[in-house]
C-alpha cells in the first residue's frame, strides 16, 4: 500500500529529475502529459503525479509534451516523437534501449525505474547515457539507495553487493529493519557518476514453485533464534520435482534448535513466509526433515497427501510440509471436498500443514490422536 508520504516523495523525484526539465523543452509552465497507462499499470501513478503537480492530463488522440512508456515500446514509436518520453520499468536499461532511444531524436527519453514498492520512481538517467553496461540510474531524491554486503555493510566504488532501497517513498509493509530498507533482490554496484549498474538478480533470491522467496530475509529471522550462531537457506530437491526450503545452521552452542523450534522462531519473525522443510545442523553430522510423523497416517493425511501430490505431479508430499507456501494446495481441497471431506475454510486458515488439517478435521469427527496436532 502506498501511502501519501510515498506519493509525496514520487512527486519530489520525479518533478527534479523528469518535469522540471521537461518544462523547458516545450518552453510552458502546464505541461500535456499523455494518459497512456490503466490504473493497473505501473506508469499510471507517473502520470497521476504529473497531475498533481499541476499539469494537465491528455485522455485519448492529442499532441502532448511527455509519453510514459515502457523501455521495449521505444522501437515503435515515432521518431519525431513527443519531446520528453519516460521509460518507466521495474529493470535496468541496456545498450538496446538506448539504441532505441537514441533514434528518438525530437525527444529526451529519461528512464525512470522503479519496483513497486517504491512508488514506480526510485532512480532516473538520460536513457541515451550508459554504453554497454545495463543501469538503473541515480537514485531519485528523497530515495536511500544503498549497496551492502552479505553482513549488511556499505560496500566501496564499482564494488558488487546487494542493492537496497529506503526513504519515505517505500510503500507500507515493503521494507525491513532500521532504518526501513527494501530488499530489490539485485546485485549491484555504485558507478563513479553517481548511476548504479545492475549486474543481476541476487543469490539470495529463489523460485520455490513460483513464488519467488528471498533466503537472505529467512537467514536474517533464523539468526534471530538464540541457539543459532550461522545458518544459511537454499532450494534443494528441484531436480526430484520436490523443490524446498532447506536451513543449514551452525549452533550457537552444545544443543542446536530443532526443525520445530525454527519453524516456530520463524512464524513469529515473518508470518506466513516460507519454512524449511528440512534441517542440518553443522557438518550434516544432525539432520531433520518433514516425516510422516509417529504411527500410520491417517485417512485425512492419506487423502489429502495424496490429493496435493497428484495436483503438483509428484510421488508424495510430506504430512509436515506447509501449504500456506503452495496456491496449488486449494486445487487440492477443492478436489478432498468433491471426495467427500467436509473441510471448513476456518479449518484451512488456522492451519499450516497436512499433519495439522488432519488432525483438526480428526477432532471434529471425534478422532484426534495424542501427538498428532497442528505444526505451525
């Protein structure tokens, strides 16, 4: 959710960078800002600040002095073009959009990037500027553009880190720690002019089924567990069709945190993010993963088990795994319900797992067996 002190400081970066400049170029104080993107769109709140920076708004056919568009609709526009195109997009700029820039030769194309969570507008450059490296910008005022290492330190020059973003431009919720910074996922570098070149996504970063999950925010909540002194996460299983969350800690001390432990410290640090699934402690000398849990599954696990398995492809799914981390798992109720299973949307929201459903369901039918409750 962006908040109004975010649209306000899209507004402050944006009138310096882009608007400011672009009055002189038409040479009138109002500028025509050509309404070219839905509400949806991430160029829709670009040109929604224009407008409350008192230019006017052109719906439909008509000149205007500033286009918003995506770097990869360049080619296709005219070449005695509008005179100010913005080249909004959530990645850096290579040396096509420039070349693609540079045949505009009526405009001056600046490229705005800018994820969502920082209002569509973090960093800004000419998009002519650059040659070969691909490049974000420079950071927009009041944006806090910052390149840290794996400790979370600043970087020097041209040095390779992780590139963070904060300011009062963040959207609600986006950031983390103190001061509030938002994790972009990029590996990235400071240029001597000031721009920051993007050199790729961070290895921090993971595709768990779709959902892209960032490692280095769950490493960061597990360190936060007294019993861990190290621990570092990775996706394994892919090559099976079983792709999860696997934590390998280093103890703070003589007795290391168990799977529970860490999934608990972890529900509480970030709720509803991903869990590992299986755990080894040191040299691998300890390790736990998801089992069926103790005695013979029940006939809810067995079903819904089964069911999840058969939606995702794969021989099994373990009773411990966390659905809440899975869209895939409602195909799975959906089918459990058409089989029969009476199963309460209230039953699925209070809980995490296979193991923890079943034995809800179990207990409303009269059945729970000790030892067997939820695992969240």
């Amino acid at each position: 959710v962006l908040e109004q002190r975010a649209v306000g400081a899209a507004l402050a970066g944006l009138r310096h960078a882009v608007l400011e400049p672009a009055r002189a170029a038409p040479g009138r104080p109002q500028l025509r800002v050509g309404l070219s993107a839905a509400p949806t769109e991430d160029g829709f709140l670009r040109q929604l600040v224009a407008l409350l920076d008192g230019h006017a708004l052109v719906v439909g056919a008509g000149p205007v002095d500033v286009l918003d568009c995506p770097p990869d609709r360049l080619p296709r526009l005219d070449a005695a073009g509008p005179p100010v195109v913005v080249a909004g997009s959530r990645t850096a700029v290579g040396p096509d959009e420039r070349a693609a820039a540079a045949r505009l030769q009526g405009s001056l194309v600046h490229h705005v990037y800018g994820p969502p969570e920082c209002g569509f507008a973090a960093a800004s450059e000419l998009a002519t500027e650059g040659g070969p490296r691909r490049t974000l910008g420079r950071p927009l005022a009041p944006v806090i553009a910052e390149v840290l290492d794996a400790d979370g330190s600043h970087v020097a020059l041209q040095v390779p880190g992780e590139l963070y973003l904060g300011g009062p431009g963040l959207a609600r919720g986006a950031g983390k720690g103190e001061p509030s910074r938002y994790h972009t996922g990029l590996v990235a570098r400071r240029l001597p002019d000031g721009r920051i070149e993007a050199i790729g996504p961070a290895r921090t970063t993971a595709l768990l089924r779709g959902l892209r999950v960032d490692c280095s925010r769950i490493e960061t909540a597990l360190r936060g567990h007294p019993a861990v002194r190290r621990v570092s996460v990775t996706v394994e299983g892919a090559d099976r069709r079983d792709p999860h969350l696997a934590a390998r800690v280093v103890p703070a001390g003589d007795e290391p945190p168990t799977l529970a432990e860490l999934r608990v410290h972890l529900w509480r640090a970030l709720p509803g993010y991903p869990w590992p699934r299986a755990l080894v402690v040191g040299d691998g000398a300890g390790s736990e993963t998801d089992g069926p849990g103790p005695g013979p599954p029940t006939p809810e696990e067995r079903l819904l088990s089964a069911l999840w398995a058969d939606v995702l492809g794969v021989d099994a799914v373990p009773v411990g795994a966390n659905y809440w981390q899975e869209f895939s798992f409602l195909q799975a109720i959906a089918r459990a319900r058409e089989a029969g299973l009476r199963i309460a949307d209230r039953q699925v929201s209070r809980n995490r797992t296979i193991a923890g459903l079943a034995a809800d369901l179990a207990a409303r039918r009269g059945r729970r067996r000790p030892g067997r409750g939820a695992t969240s």
